[in-house]
C-alpha cells in the first residue's frame, strides 16, 4: 500500500488493494483532489483514519438513459412540489450531508477537512451542488465534483420524502442535456440502484473518464 508524500502523484491502478483501497496519506488539497477525481479516484475515510484514498473494482454509475423515473415521482416532479436550484447554498447542502443519520453507517466520513476542502474546490468552481427547497425550506440536495463531461457525485441528503430523488432526477437531466458522458456515483446502494444506476467493471469506467 502506497504512503502518499507531499509529491503530487498516485500510484497506478495496477496497485489498487483488493479492498479497493490506492493510496494512504497525503493531503485534500485543491490539487490532489483534482488529479485524483480526473484518474478515477476519491477520498473516503473516518474521522480517526488517516486519509484513505479508493479506486474500487466495480464503479456504480448512470447512464442517462437507464434513468429511472416511477411514475409517482413524475407526478410529484410535475406538481412542482419542491424548488431545485444549483450552487446557490453548497455549504448548506455539504454541512446538511455531514449531519445526516444514516442506519447503514456509523457516524459519518464527512469530516471538518472534507467539509473545508471541498467548499474551497466550489469556490474554485470545481465543486457543485443541487438544492431542493420545500416552502423556501432547504429539504434535501447533493454535491459533487463536475470534471467538465463526468460529474462525480458524493452524498446527498434528504430531510422529507423524495426531496434527494427530486436532486439527483434534475441533475441528472441537466447533465444529460449538456451532453456529459456518465454521473458516477462511486459504489453501490439501493438508493442508487432504484433511481437506474448500475455498477461496471473499474477499466470500463476508466475508460469512459479518460475517452
């Protein structure tokens, strides 16, 4: 397992663990973080870890046209019961995804460092996010890292019903309408999989950023 330094690099993919794990160490700075989401790789770590830095062998992605939309949630699309803005309130929505209770983990990894390098990376342009508002009442949202055709996303929240579905369905429309090639949502959960996102093999997913 590689020790990372204050070099600016990442070992080849070739040397991924098994776990998925690429890399430890190193820091979240605006550049390492770029070079790292532009190879396929993104941080992921507990508050008492040191920085671990993943490239797992099945990458959990969209395709825009496996987007799945139930036809309940087109009624609730339709009745413009919720507001989605994008990149009006990052820090909300980052500091909202930070706070979520989530029952299949313990705590969260969205550290006071993640918290604080990524709303650098927004205001560097790099880092956005969608908001979903219910009676001028932030209700849910998610945000990510937009690489220019590969949005990565990296959580989402919701505080009613639906709210996080109604993000990701408009982001995932607008990404679609500016011709990005995928929305990578990194691994796998139900959540995910219902709204159309599948998991594919590491090199294709490679391939596809790199292409």
């Amino acid at each position: 397992m590689h020790f990372l330094t204050k070099d600016l690099y990442f070992p080849p993919i070739e040397e991924t663990s098994s776990e998925g794990i690429i890399a430890v160490g190193g820091d979240l700075s605006p550049e390492r973080l770029l070079l790292a989401y532009s190879n396929g790789i993104f941080p992921w770590y507990n508050e008492d870890e040191p920085i671990l830095w993943w490239c797992p062998e099945e990458r959990m992605v969209l395709f825009f046209d496996d987007l799945r939309i139930t036809k309940s949630m087109r009624n609730i699309i339709n009745r413009q019961e919720f507001k989605v803005t994008f990149n009006t309130a990052f820090e909300e929505v980052i500091t909202n995804c930070q706070q979520a209770v989530r029952k299949e983990q313990d705590g969260t990894w969205i550290t006071k460092d993640i918290v604080k390098a990524y709303v650098k990376l927004h205001e560097l342009g790099y880092a956005k996010s969608v908001e979903v508002w219910k009676n001028d009442e932030l209700v849910g949202g998610l945000y990510g890292i937009d690489l220019g055709d590969v949005f990565c996303g990296e959580s989402m929240f919701s505080k009613v019903s639906n709210a996080s579905k109604v993000a990701f369905i408009h982001l995932a429309k607008q990404l679609e309408m500016a011709n990005y090639k995928i929305l990578d949502c990194q691994v796998y959960n139900d959540h995910l999989a219902s709204l159309g996102c599948v998991e594919i093999d590491r090199d294709d997913f490679l391939m596809i950023l790199k292409s």
